[in-house]
C-alpha cells in the first residue's frame, strides 16, 4: 500500500506548469516528469479551474477557514453568560446531586471496608457478566 503523500502547491506553480504546458505542447505526462510531480491527472484539474475562474481559482485552501478574531470575542463571552444564566434553583438541583452521588458512594465503600468478602460475593455476579462484556 501507497502512503499518500499530499503535496501542497503554491498558485504561482500551478501558473508555471500551466504555462509550460501551453507552450512546450508537452502532455500532462511529461510536464508533470519535468516539474518531479507525482499526479499527473492534477494537472488537468489545474487547467480546467484556470479556465474556468482564472487565477484565482488556482488558489483554494483545503480545510476548514480560520476563525476570525471577531468570532473568537463572541464565542468567548458567550461563555459566562450561559453560566451566569443558570439559576438559583438549578444549581442547588446540580449540588443536590452530587450531594446523592457522594452519599452514595461512601455507602459502597464503608460496605466493602466493613466485610470486603461479602461485599465482592453479593456483587459477583455483576463483575463477572461485566469482564464477559469486555472480553469478547
């Protein structure tokens, strides 16, 4: 198998390949041999966006746009405000469970600390269908 390689060329050597094309008369074969590129078949989508936009078209970065900093400021003081927003009620429903989760959790532990055999039998059989789970 191939590693794929992805070259990035710069909109000015698209116009030179292109030129030298146009030219020479050379074949896309040729013309990728005598500027060392791997891809022929990429040249073709060069002359038909060149013909197509012109320069311009040339020139198309791949991946997602960089973010503007106005959009950065926004996003950033969106933050607080969705925090600020929850009320007085939510965060004491948010505290109360994890008040429950605590309470919970310390009851398993002095269970386990107070009789660790009896403890690991009465849950067994949920340990064992657990690692029967992660064995497959």
């Amino acid at each position: 198998m191939r590693k794929k390689n992805h070259e990035v060329y710069s909109v000015q050597f698209k116009l030179d390949v292109l030129s030298f094309m146009k030219r020479t008369g050379a074949s896309r074969a040729e013309t990728a041999l005598h500027f060392g590129m791997t891809n022929p078949p990429l040249i073709s989508s060069w002359k038909k966006r060149f013909l197509e936009g012109g320069a311009e078209a040339l020139d198309n970065p791949k991946g997602r746009p960089a973010m503007s900093d106005k959009a950065k400021n926004v996003k950033k003081n969106q933050k607080p405000a969705q925090q600020d927003e929850m009320t007085r009620e939510q965060e004491l429903e948010r505290e109360n469970e994890l008040l429950r989760l605590e309470v919970a959790y310390l009851k398993k532990l002095r269970a386990f600390q107070m009789d660790p055999d009896g403890y690991l039998e009465k849950h067994k059989r949920r340990y064992h269908s657990n690692l029967k789970k992660n064995s497959d």
